[in-house]
C-alpha cells in the first residue's frame, strides 16, 4: 500500500470474481459470486485487476477511505443461475378408503423434490420437469373397507337392527304380530325403524 498524495485523485479498481458459491437451500437457486475493490491512484492506468497486473495493484493501493465518495462498481452478481436439479417422486400417505363397505379408492399426493446424496430434500418442491419429465406414477389404488361387521355395512345380523337405518319401507312394517317378524333378517331390513322399537 502506497501513501496516499493530497490533491491526487483516486478511483475504485475492482478485482476478479471468486468462484461461484451454491446457495444452501438448493440446487435451483442461484449462486453469488463476489470480488473485492481496491482504491488506487486515477493516474495508475489500470482499469481492473487480473493475473497480469495482480501485483502492480496491490502495491499501488491505497486507503480505501480515500475513494470513499466515490461510486463503487458491483461487487455481488448471481451466477449458475441455470443449473439443472435432478428431482424424484416422493408420495405422501395414502388417504383413508373411500368407501367404509366393499370397494372403495385411495389417493396419494406425489410431490417432485430435489434429490440428494443423502436423501430426497422435501422442503424444496421443483418444477415437474425436474423429475425426468415423467409423471407420477400412480396415486391412487384399489381398496376394501373397513368396516369389520356386516352391521357396520347395512346387513342385519341375528336380531341386531342397522343403527343407519332410518325409516320403514313399506306398510307391512305396522303388522300387530311385529315381534315375530323382527326375528326374520329381511323382515328387519325393510322395518328396521319399527324393529328397533321392539
């Protein structure tokens, strides 16, 4: 660092960018790149550093507070702001089955994320594109329910009545001899409110 002269005047030199660094959160961000001013004499003749003149400039810098009124050149820009993420499919749980009797579907959520070497980064969601440019595969399934008693199902067993059961179907339901009949599934069926009474 050379003193600095009264009455010079000075200006900012900008030196070379670093290498580009990755950001933390993810492949599909930009990076930064950075570099480094250095304040030298206007009459120095350079305009920036480079391998070249590297050592010219350091010798010939001065106190930065002597270029401080002066506008600095850009010292941060964004870099690899193309770089491609390698995605993959990762699935959420699947979702209860549709129907609670006989056959029903079940879904699932596929989320395209950034793999890792160490495992899928499922706080960064990607384009799908990301992912091979395929789409998910299937997210949804076949399924039985699963209700386990034909009661639960809308079938009467022994002398049980379907608690979903809501009204008579038919005038027969108002017979005197109702006990008798309750006895029979089909006969509880068709009068499960009147059944139920007994």
């Amino acid at each position: 660092m050379v003193p600095s002269l009264p009455g010079c005047k000075y200006t900012w030199i900008p030196g070379m960018w670093e290498r580009c660094t990755m950001p933390s959160t993810g492949c599909s961000k930009a990076g930064t790149q950075q570099r480094r001013l250095y304040c030298v004499s206007a009459s120095f003749g350079e305009r920036q550093l480079t391998r070249e003149n590297e050592l010219r400039v350091y010798r010939n810098t001065v106190p930065p507070i002597k270029c401080r009124d002066l506008n600095k050149p850009v010292t941060e820009r964004p870099c690899n702001e193309r770089v491609s993420c390698h995605g993959q499919w990762v699935y959420g749980a699947w979702s209860p089955c549709s129907q609670s009797c006989g056959r029903g579907v079940q879904t699932r959520k596929a989320r395209c994320v950034e793999f890792s070497p160490l495992g899928p980064r499922l706080d960064q969601q990607l384009l799908l594109d990301s992912c091979n440019a395929t789409r998910a595969p299937d997210e949804t399934r076949a399924c039985k329910g699963s209700a386990r008693h034909s009661l639960e199902c809308g079938v009467n067993v022994g002398n049980r009545v379907d608690p979903q059961c809501r009204r008579d179907k038919g005038q027969v339901c108002a017979t005197r001899d109702l006990a008798t009949y309750c006895k029979n599934a089909a006969f509880r069926r068709r009068c499960c409110v009147s059944c139920r009474r007994k």
